[in-house]
C-alpha cells in the first residue's frame, strides 16, 4: 500500500478546490475521498432561480491562478457561451449554474474518488490511516479534513422531524404539497427568505397560508458593500489570526451579517414579489405573515398539525402560531465530523468546540508536526467568518498546498488594505512593495 502525501476528506467546493491546485504540483501524492456517487453541491437547496452570493470569479482556482484549466471562465469558453454570458451580465450568477460548473470541474480534476465514504481515521505512529466504507484502508501522511457544515436544529423541533418538519437542506428532496396546507418557515436567512418565495409563487401548490418567523430584528441584508469586504481578503485574514482566541470569536460572532443575511437581490424581488401580491394579485394570492424578532421556544403537537410558542422581542410579548407544516431553515453549525472520533481526543478544541488552526489551517494536535491535519470551514473563530464561504477557499488552498509542498508554489502574500487594522501605519499599497507574482513551479 503506497502512502499518500495527503488524503482528503470530502469532496465539496473547497477541497475540490484544493484538489484543483494540487494537480499541476509535481511530487505531491494526493487523493480525495467523497462518500456521495458523484458531485454533487448541496442539491436540497438547488431551487430554481437562486443566485449565487458571490462573485463567480472567486471559483475553484482563478483568485490564485487564473491560468488555471479549473477556473469558471475556462468552463463558459469549453460550453462555448462565454460571449452570451458577458453579454447576459447577470449581476450574480444562478446557482445551479455555479453547481455545474463545479460538477464539471469535478470530471476532470484528477486524484478524486467518489462512493468511497470515510468510516474512520487513525494515527499508527508513522501516519494516518483511513478505512473506507468499501472496506480499502489507504494510508497518508496528512490530511485534509473539508465535510462541510452540520444541519442545525433547534432543540425544540428534534422530536417532530420528519414528514412534516424538516430542514432546508433537504427541501429539494422532500416530496410535498402545500395545498391548502398551514406552512411555518423557521429563519430568516437566505434559504428562509428562498423557500418563502418559492412557496408563496405556488411552486408546490397553493398553500392555506404561510408564516415566516425569524428571529432576526428584521429581514437584514448580507452586507456586501466594499469595505465589509475586506473581511473577505488575505490581508485580514492575517490580521485577524493574529488576535488573542477570545478577541477573535467576539469579532467573528460581530461579523455575522456580513456573511449570513438574505442578499440584497433577493430582498429586493421580495418586497417586489410582495407588493404585486398585496396589490396587484386580486383574491387568488396566498395569505402570508413575515414575523421578524420572533424567537420559537416551543413546539407541539395539536389536532392536525403543531403549535409554535414565541417570544416577541420587539414588545416582549407571547405569541403563538398554527401550522401542518413545519421548515427549519435554521442554518448550519460546525461539527467535528464522525470520522474523526478516534483522532478528536488529540486535537486542542475552543470552548466553542472549533479546533484550533494555524496559520496554514492545520490543527494543533498531540501528534508530531510533521503529520498536519488541514482543517477547511472549521476555522470561524481561527481565520474569520470568511472561511465558511467561497471567496477564499482558493487562497486558502493555495496556503495549503505551500505548506503541503514546503515552498511557495503560488503566492499567497496579501495584497495591503486600504484600512489599517493595527498599529497606525498607512494603509494600501507602498511603493516599495513588489506586486504579488502567479503561481511558481
Ligand atoms: C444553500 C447554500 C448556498 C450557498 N451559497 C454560497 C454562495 O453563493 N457563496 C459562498 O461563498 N458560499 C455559499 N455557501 C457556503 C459554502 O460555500 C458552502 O456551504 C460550501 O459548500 C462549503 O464547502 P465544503 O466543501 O466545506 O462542504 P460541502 O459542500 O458540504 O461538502 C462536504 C462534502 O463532504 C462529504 N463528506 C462528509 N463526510 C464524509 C466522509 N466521512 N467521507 C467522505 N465524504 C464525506 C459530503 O458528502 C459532502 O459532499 C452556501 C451554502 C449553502 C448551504
């Protein structure tokens, strides 16, 4: 059995990126093991019509090296649209156009397996080895941990899952009508504000009325505005991975909105959708109630359906709610994966229960450091809340990739910010400094 510099685990978008900036890399073994058959991109939450949040140039590969044959444009030039695409100018790119792409990236990747789930993870004293559901062991000098983000329920709704409460991120593969049918939708994010749509246009029958409870102050938008996206660059990452660990969660739980609200895009379709519905749609529109600064405490079960119990923080009042169906769209929490139960012991944990990362995203663990455990979305309170989503898993791969490699096979130096973080030296770029070079070999 030939030991594999590294092993990764799970193949979504950020080790498939990973995986997209190794391939050029002579010397390096690496392979990636997904459980799925193929690739395939949170497909409960593919609803028709939703856009991405972020920029499609911040893809698999281009932030680090546009020469890439992974990158999106490389895609839209092989489907032979890349004229209609720009004369398009979406302002966002669909989402199930950005799943397409990465499924086609996932084709031709190479070093990944599918159908080959992770059962277990050990370390012998010499490396780690993987047992496979299939039954193979491989074993590999580190490893490259990337399973995404856990579902999340409430407490209060664990004992009613099932055929009529469930959450979103099954909500494409939930077989369901809504036909005269009370809907409660739980969350005020993005995949809230999209079901809410989608129910309310009729996608799945005409609903008796839908409820939308969240707990937010309101329906508050995903800050995207310039310099909120500094948080989203190399630059602050540094700064910020160097903050003492209680400072950091404190500015990650801060930083909240600027990567969890509802897109401007979509808040404007709503208020759109809804003042043609209010106005313009006559009698047929499906009644609704958009209930902001609602916490649910409670949930049960009542004749034909179940009773939601809130508090109102706007006047601190007690309300209730009826409904036959019941969607959590209550976001994601990290989660050490199963897979790792066996090293969990070894790793240093935050109070939070994130583990703590380096500065190249391996975790600080009580194994040697020459066999690094690479951590991809776990890093929150380590390197901010941009590590949960795609505009810098490209940078953060071509970091790993560095340390993987021992050299700088891309450059990953920030480029300065116009705002200055600490100390009071000018912001931006200085003369002196080199303008950052593509990727070395
Ligand atoms: C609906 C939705 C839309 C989003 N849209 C955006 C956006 O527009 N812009 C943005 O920046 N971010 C977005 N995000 C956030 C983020 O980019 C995604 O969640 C992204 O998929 C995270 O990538 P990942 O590789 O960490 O995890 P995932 O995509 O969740 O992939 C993890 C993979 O690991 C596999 N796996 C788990 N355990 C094992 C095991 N033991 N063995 C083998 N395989 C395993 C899983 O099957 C899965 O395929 C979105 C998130 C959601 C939920």
């Amino acid at each position: 059995m030939q030991t594999l510099d590294l092993a990764g685990i799970g193949i979504g978008p950020f080790n498939l990126s990973l995986a997209a900036l190794l391939a050029p890399v002579p010397g390096v073994r690496a392979r990636f093991f997904e459980r799925r058959p193929a690739f395939d991109w949170h497909p409960g939450m593919m609803l028709p019509g939703t856009r991405m949040q972020t920029s499609y140039l911040k893809d698999l590969a281009t932030p680090v090296d546009p020469t890439s044959p992974y990158g999106f444009l490389s895609y839209l030039v092989e489907k032979g649209r890349f004229y209609r695409f720009i004369n398009a100018d979406f302002p966002r790119v669909r989402r199930v156009e950005f799943a397409d792409y990465l499924r086609w990236a996932a084709e031709r990747v190479p070093n990944l397996g599918f159908g080959q789930g992770v059962r277990g993870v050990e370390f012998d004293g010499r490396g780690f080895r993987l047992s496979l559901g299939d039954g193979r062991a491989v074993s590999a000098r580190h490893l490259a941990v990337a399973t995404g983000m856990a579902p999340h329920v409430p407490p209060w709704a664990e004992r009613h899952l099932g055929k009529h409460c469930w959450h979103s991120h099954s909500y494409m593969n939930a077989e369901f009508s809504v036909e005269n049918r009370r809907v409660a939708i739980i969350g005020g994010g993005q995949s809230g504000a999209e079901i809410f749509l989608e129910l309310m246009a009729g996608a799945r029958g005409r609903a008796a009325d839908v409820t939308w409870i969240t707990r937010r102050p309101n329906l508050d938008p995903l800050d995207e505005t310039a310099f909120i996206n500094e948080y989203f660059t190399p630059d602050y990452l540094r700064h910020f991975h160097r903050l003492p660990e209680e400072r950091r969660s404190a500015l990650a739980r801060s930083h909240k909105l600027t990567g969890d609200g509802v897109s401007p895009v979509t808040l404007q379709e709503l208020s759109q959708y809804l003042y043609e519905r209010d106005f313009l749609a006559g009698d047929a529109a499906t009644p609704y109630r958009v209930l902001p600064q609602r916490e649910v405490y409670l949930m049960g079960r009542e004749p034909g359906g179940f009773h939601l119990r809130m508090n109102n923080g706007f006047n601190h009042g007690e309300e209730a709610a009826s409904a036959d169906l019941v969607i959590l769209a209550t976001g994601y929490r990290y989660a050490l994966p199963d897979c790792l139960a066996a090293l969990t012991p070894a790793l240093s944990l935050d109070p939070e229960g994130f583990p703590r990362l380096a500065e190249d995203y391996s975790a600080q663990w009580d194994g040697p450091a020459e066999h690094r455990i690479y951590m991809l979305n776990a890093g929150r309170n380590s390197h901010g809340v941009a590590d949960a989503q795609l505009s810098l898993a490209a940078w953060r791969s071509a970091v790993i990739v560095n340390s993987v490699a021992g050299r700088e096979v891309y450059a990953t130096e920030p480029c300065p910010s116009p705002l200055t973080w600490a100390g009071t030296q000018p912001g931006g770029r200085r003369e002196s400094q080199p303008a950052a070079r593509l990727c070395s070999s």
